[in-house]
C-alpha cells in the first residue's frame, strides 16, 4: 500500500444548522508522485466537503484536510449517528485507494409553529375551528391542546387533546365550541376564547380566536310575518269582495239559461195540446151535426170517420216518439271518442355514494375511477379524505375535464369537505382519484414499515338516469 488515511478522530457531534470540522491526513509511502482526488461517501455526503479535493503528494510527504460538516437546521436531516467516510484514490494507483470511516451525531432540535383556523365562527348552536401543529424539528414530538375560556357562556372541547407529531410534517386537531345558552333574539354576541398549545420541552403557544353566537329569531321575522298577515289579509278581501260574487253570478247565469230553454220548450208543448184538443172538440161537434141530419147511415159514417181520425193521430203520435228516440241514440254515439298518447323517457334522480382508493409505490402514480355512462348525470356536493398512514405526496381530484381538489397528502390524516353547490358533470365522463407517492408514512405501531401510499376518498351527491323500461 503506498496511501496512508487518518481522519483524527472517528466520531464527532454538530448541532443542526452548525459547523465542525474535521482533519484528514494523507501521507504518500510510496516512491512516485500521486495525485490524489478526495470526495465524501455516505448520507452526510449532502451536506459535508473535504478542502482541498485534490492534491498532489511526493514520495513520502504528507497534506492535511479539512472535512467540513454543515448539516442545516431542517426535518429532512434526522438526529441521531450516521456514519460516513472520504474516498481517497491515488490517480496512479487507483486501485489502492483508501476510505477512512468516522461517525457525526446530529444533535436534536424542536421546533414548532401552530395555528388556528378559522380565528372567528359564526352559529347559533356552535362552531367548529381546527388547529394544525407543523414539526419543524429533527425529532418527534408530542403536543397537548389546552383550551381557555374567560367566561362560563363558553364551552370549548379539543378533539383529540394530545397529537404525537413526526418531523417534517403537520398534524390537525377539531376544536368545537358551544354556548351554554340560547340566544333567541337580540344583536349577536363575540364570545373570546384561546387554544394553549404545549410542546414538549418547548415554550407553549397561544391562540386567540372567537365565536360570535348568532340568535336564532333573525331580525327580519317580524318584518317578514306582518308581510305574510298583510298579504293573507289582502287575499281574503279579493276573495269576499272580487271573486266569490262573481263565482257565484257565474253559477246564476249557468243555471237559469238551461230553466228559461227549459220552460220555452214546455209552454210550446203546453200549446200544443191546447190546439190539439180544441180540433178535436171541432171535429166531435162536426160529427154529431152530420148525424143529426143524416139520419143513421150518417151516424155510422161519423163513427167511422171518427175511428179513422183517432188512427192517424195515434199513428203520428207513435212516428214522433220513434224520431224523437233516434235522435238521441244518434248524439250519445257522436259524443264517444278515444284519445291517445306517446310515451315520454323520465328521469330519476336518486341519492349516491361510492369509494375510491389507490395503493402508490414510493415515486409513482396511481389512480382510480368511478364512470358517469352516457345520459348520466353526477352531481357532487361531499369528499371525505383519507391518509391514515400519513403519507408525504399530492392526492388530485378530478371530474370530467375540471379539477375540484389538490391536497398535500401530509397536510391531513383524515379530513371531509363539504359543499353548497355540487359539482357536475354529464356523462359519458369519469370521477377519477390521483395519487402521487413521494414518501409512504411510518405509523408508529405499524411493523414491517409500509412500502407504498394508501390513500383513499369516499364522495356522495345525487346521480339522475333514465328510469329502466318497464318489462
């Protein structure tokens, strides 16, 4: 071996975002001039050099180096031992080259930032705030919600009420708010409150934040319900003054045309008779002068005559009823009809919920669809994320050619949202889940680790299709 490496010492401790130093001495035993290159190889390789990088050693001389390590203040660098070493090639001989090993503790930092959101609520019942803890430090750490109220009109409930945060990411906890008392009518009412938020070895942090309890008789009621007796008021009077006389004159005129045809038609028929009977009466007295004066033959031909005037009427009689009863059979056939009609597709809109959920290797994307068919229509109004593994990434969701949602995967475990007016889409089109995997989670009480991104959401809405044909 012609290269001799010595780093001074094998281990040595820096503090995040700090300096130390570290000498390395090289020593040519060999008997030609080397060059020598010197380059770090290990996990502190991004963030660690060797000065100088390249060198040139005669025989039996030596230079010394200089490692630095400047590991930052950041997450992404963890506390704790990792060992590293300096790649010393001689460009002669590279196949002798040496790698003195020497280990560097990071040492741990804490670091954490919380907010509350949204600082003011509104309600009559309640209201829903959410606080969101981002570790900053190199270490885990633990955190307790404490709520403070000046008052006892304010009840204010942190759910969960200690989180265990992992470096680099964020954590959110619900905190629900409710008055101890109705407000039935009035102006609305700021009720202060605070969220003290402890970390572990670290000063706490206050949030101030308020909940202005609205009253539940809104104030244009009143105006609203004299409106409403002031209309129904009018309604009545156009009802007894303008329309019921006038429905019932309506009623009058219907009834009294049809009576007045009616009793035209029977003093005609009362006529009638009366000329009826008055030819008879002539016909009678005709009769009995003609007996008188002719004797018997004449009396006998009066009878005859007379039976055969009966006949006529009474024939005539009979030929008026049978016109008169064809006359009706005919207009009850020309009133008998039948109507048709086409049929009309319907459409029926019906409540809908359904899942979608994707498995993502570390570095890739995947994704998953829930198909809208031709004639379909999907409207959305509810998303439920889910990221129980705590996952690292971009979860997107899209309908049809729209974006409706982008989220870091790491800025929630589980979160819902939840919307006034839906999102649609006509078919054909796909509601599709994306999920790109940048670093699956590590679940404390999960062994072995997981390899891939879990992630899922459940959405709801209203679906309307063509009602199925009946068989």
């Amino acid at each position: 071996m012609t290269t001799v490496a010595l780093l001074e010492t094998d281990s040595v401790q820096v503090e995040a975002g700090q300096y130390a130093a570290l000498p390395l001495n090289v020593s040519n035993t060999g008997d030609v001039v080397e060059d020598y290159v010197l380059d770090i190889v290990g996990v502190p390789a991004a963030w660690a050099t060797v000065e100088p990088a390249r060198f040139t050693l005669y025989p039996g001389t030596s230079q010394t180096a200089m490692v630095h390590l400047r590991p930052p203040r950041s997450s992404q660098v963890p506390a704790g031992e990792q060992r590293f070493g300096v790649h010393v090639v001689p460009t002669e001989h590279p196949e002798l080259a040496v790698v003195p090993e020497a280990v560097v503790e990071v040492l741990p930092f804490l670091e954490t930032t919380a907010e509350l959101v949204p600082r003011i609520s509104h309600g009559r019942f309640g209201g829903k705030h959410q606080v969101a803890v981002d570790n900053r430090g190199n270490v885990p750490v633990t955190v307790i919600l404490k709520p403070h109220v000046e008052s006892d009109a304010l009840t204010v409930r942190a759910e969960p009420e200690s989180l265990t945060i992992d470096p680099g990411t964020a954590t959110f906890a619900d905190v629900r708010v409710k008055p101890t008392s109705r407000l039935w009518r009035g102006t609305p009412t700021t009720l202060p409150f605070a969220v003290i938020v402890a970390p572990q070895d670290t000063p706490e942090v206050r949030l101030e934040a308020g909940y202005v309890q609205d009253p539940i008789l809104p104030a244009w009621l009143p105006k609203a319900l004299l409106a409403a007796l002031a209309l129904a008021l009018l309604l009545a009077g156009a009802w007894f003054f303008l329309l019921k006389p006038s429905i019932a004159s309506a009623a009058r005129e219907a009834i009294e045309e049809p009576l007045q045809e009616i009793n035209v038609k029977v003093a005609a028929a009362e006529k009638a008779a009366d000329s009826a009977g008055a030819a008879q009466n002539d016909a009678a007295k005709s009769a009995e002068q003609a007996q008188k004066s002719a004797g018997g033959g004449a009396k006998k031909n009066g009878t005859s005559a007379s039976g055969n005037t009966g006949n006529k009427a009474s024939g005539n009689s009979t030929s008026g009823k049978t016109a008169s009863g064809n006359k009706s059979a005919g207009g009850t056939t020309s009133g008998t009809g039948g109507s048709g009609g086409s049929n009309t597709a319907r459409l029926v809109t019906a409540p809908t919920s359904d899942r979608l959920s994707t498995e993502t290797t570390q570095g890739n994307t995947s994704t998953d669809v829930f198909p809208i068919a031709d004639g379909q229509t999907l409207s959305l109004t509810d998303f439920v994320l889910e990221n129980t593994q705590g996952d690292s990434g971009i979860l997107r969701i899209t309908l049809g050619d729209r974006v409706v949602l982008t989220q870091a995967l790491e800025s929630f475990r589980t979160t819902d949202y939840h919307f006034v007016t839906p999102f649609v889409a006509q078919g054909p089109a796909q509601l599709v889940l994306e999920v790109t995997c940048n670093r699956p989670g590590s679940p404390p009480d999960m062994t072995p680790a997981p390899t891939s991104c879990v992630n899922a959401v459940t959405f709801g809405g209203e679906l309307r299709a063509p009602e199925p044909a009946a068989n």
